[in-house]
C-alpha cells in the first residue's frame, strides 16, 4: 500500500473536515481496512514510516528526488540594495500551502519584494524561472499530515541555488 501522505488529517489540517466528524472517522477506518490487508506500506519519509510502525511491514521510504542536471543553469540573481527581489512559489495552492501566508510575507520588509507564483505549470519551465529569483518559498499548514509528505519544491529551490524560507511547523 503506497501511503504517500496523510490524507485524511491532510483534510483536517487543511479545515474541510473536522477531526471529530463522521467523515474523518470513515476514512481513518478504511484506512486501517487497507492497511491490515497490505503485504508492506511505502512511505515518503521515515517520520511517516515510525508513526506506522506495526500495522504492517514497512518498505524503506522512498527518498524524494530532484534531477540536479535539469536545475544546474546557475541562479543569477544580481543584488544591489534598490533591486527588487523576486520570491517564488512553486507549485498548488489550497489547503495545504499557505498562500495567504507567502504573500504576508512577502509584502513585509524595506525593499519591494515581488511574489511569483508557479503553478499548473509544465516541469521544464520550472528551472529557467528559478535562475533569477532571490528565494523560494514553502509555507505549509502545520498538522500531522506534515509527517508524510516531502515537498519536492523545496529540493527544486536548493539544486536551483536558491535559498529557500519556510514557515515553523
């Protein structure tokens, strides 16, 4: 069974479901229906494979990987003290990603700050828009569905050579 993520507390942390409603329990009791009929669970991280630890053999996680060859055009970025900087987000908005909170962030400080977002887009634009942006940004909705999920945005920005700013949680 590939438990590539947490989805029903991904619908509670993301405030479509209550953690105490009839929809939450249903999927958390199906969810255990699956898990005691799989042979082996795959996971995306080893925090999300310790919290199934018992309910069936587990696979190694399988790590998260980013094709470095295809984010190696180096980050020119050029600072000066009046230039704008441009942060970036790539990837879906909703629930989970806090858009609200990038564009927060984003609109604070003493230089003006440009927010692109990216998304929907077809993966080999993804690196060229990286070559000039001064951070990439991944704010997530802290929750236990935290625990089964890696951002591949996050592995993007760093082979891109840019910095990356995320929220606490």
């Amino acid at each position: 069974f590939d438990v590539r993520g947490l989805w029903p507390e991904e619908r509670v942390d993301g405030d479509l479901w209550p953690a105490d409603g009839w929809l939450f329990r249903l999927a958390k009791r199906v969810e255990r229906r699956m898990f005691a009929a799989s042979d082996a669970l795959v996971t995306l991280t080893a925090a999300h494979a310790r919290r199934l630890e018992g309910r069936a053999p587990i696979v190694a996680p399988i790590p998260c990987g980013v094709d470095l060859e295809r984010f190696a055009a180096p980050n020119r970025y050029e600072s000066s003290l009046n230039a704008p900087r441009t942060l970036v987000y790539v990837g879906s908005t909703g629930t989970r990603y806090r858009l609200d909170a990038m564009q927060a962030f984003a609109s604070r400080g003493p230089v003006p700050v440009k927010l692109r977002v990216l998304t929907g887009r077809p993966a080999h634009e993804i690196p060229p828009a990286l070559t000039r942006a001064w951070a990439g940004l991944c704010f997530v909705t802290p929750g236990t569905s935290g625990a089964g999920v890696c951002p591949i945005k996050v592995a993007e920005y760093l082979a891109a050579g840019v910095p990356v700013v995320v929220n606490a949680g």
